[in-house]
C-alpha cells in the first residue's frame, strides 16, 4: 500500500461527496417514513460543503488533521440537523487519531474509523440496537480492526468494515428506535432501515473505494 497522504483524503471526500449525492433521494425516502425526509439533503450539505472547503486548501502545506479538522467544521457550518455535530465530531476525533503524521499508514486509517465511530457514539449517546447510525458505524470499526490485527490488507479491512456496515445498517428494521425523532414511533419504526445507518454505508463505502 502506498502510503495515504492529504491528497488522498481531498480525493475520499470527493467520492463521499459524490457517493451521498447519488444516494440523497433514497436516503431522504428512508428518513420520510421515520423522521423528517431530510437526511438525504443534509448529508448531501454536509459533504459536499467539506469537500468545497479541501479544494480551496493548499495540501502541500498541510497534514491530514488539519485537513480533517477543516472538513469538520465546514461539515458542522453547513448542517443543523443532528447529523451536523455527529459527523463533525466523527471527523474531529479522527483528525486526533492521525495528529503528527505527514502520511497515514494501512494502521493510521484504521485507527482513524475506529476514532470516527466512537466520536458518532460519544456525541450521540447511542449504543447498538437502538436503531442508530452507530448500528452500522460500530460493527465496522470493529471488523476493520480485526481484519487488520488478523493480517489483512487495508483494501480487505475496509472491505470489512463495508461488509458489516451493511450488516448492521439491515438489522435496523428489527429494532425499535430509541433515539431521535424516530423514537416517538416505538413499534411504528420495526420493519424499517434507519436512515443514519444506511448514510454510514454509503460512507464507508465511499471510503473503502477511494482509499484502495
């Protein structure tokens, strides 16, 4: 694996950016039937908004926290909806996890989803089964770990953690959900994908793409 750099992370957020936009109407469709409809669009705002904010930056001046830093707060000016200070966090926390570094290695980008899920946990007080985005982010920091810790390369870790994020995000329409908006529709809300965890697939496999 070549090493990962600023340029490489600009050119993740690009695909995340473009990943999410093609997935707005379906995520928004999913959020209609147990919250707001709007999730699609404020994910759509959010990234493309941090993407906007990386191409005006100068990346061989730079390291990757300060361009992850720059990505969350463009993420958080942009969004009000609650996915605004989950995912700023989630980038916050991951521009902690790679502080120093020049070039992240195979274990940099690992600790790096590791950091942003348990950010989105932190800030959202969510724990799994409760019908969360943690019910996809969560599984596949932890597959991603111990495929990397079991040898793997990074190319099959994220592959991993894409695998469980799908996992997670699918078995959200047997769970009651427990946090939000959502949770006003108790048994109302079984038999339905939670939004945030169906956006958190869509991330993670942006990422899985762009970083191979």
């Amino acid at each position: 694996m070549t090493a990962i750099g600023t340029a490489e992370l600009k050119t993740m957020f690009v695909a995340i950016a473009a990943a999410i936009e093609a997935d707005k109407d379906r995520l928004c469709q999913l959020d209609g039937v147990i919250g707001d409809a709007d999730h699609g669009i404020a994910m759509a705002l959010g990234f493309n908004a941090a993407r906007d904010a990386l191409a005006a930056l100068d990346l061989v001046a730079i390291e990757p926290t300060a361009l992850l830093n720059t990505a969350a707060k463009s993420f958080l000016n942009a969004v009000g909806a609650s996915s605004g200070p989950l995912y700023a966090t989630a980038l916050m926390r991951a521009a902690a996890a790679v502080k120093g570094k020049a070039t992240l290695a195979a274990d940099d980008v690992i600790a790096m989803v590791q950091a942003m899920a348990q950010g989105i946990k932190d800030r959202g007080k969510a724990e799994i089964g409760e019908k969360t985005m943690i019910d996809a982010w969560q599984p596949a920091a932890e597959a991603a770990a111990a495929a990397h810790a079991a040898g793997k390369s990074l190319a099959e870790s994220l592959q991993a953690a894409l695998t469980a994020a799908e996992r997670g995000a699918e078995a959200t329409k047997d769970m009651i959900a427990a946090k939000g908006r959502s949770s006003r529709l108790g048994e109302r809300s079984l038999g339905h994908i939670d939004p945030g965890a169906a956006s958190a697939v869509t991330v993670i496999g942006a990422m899985r793409s762009s970083l191979n």
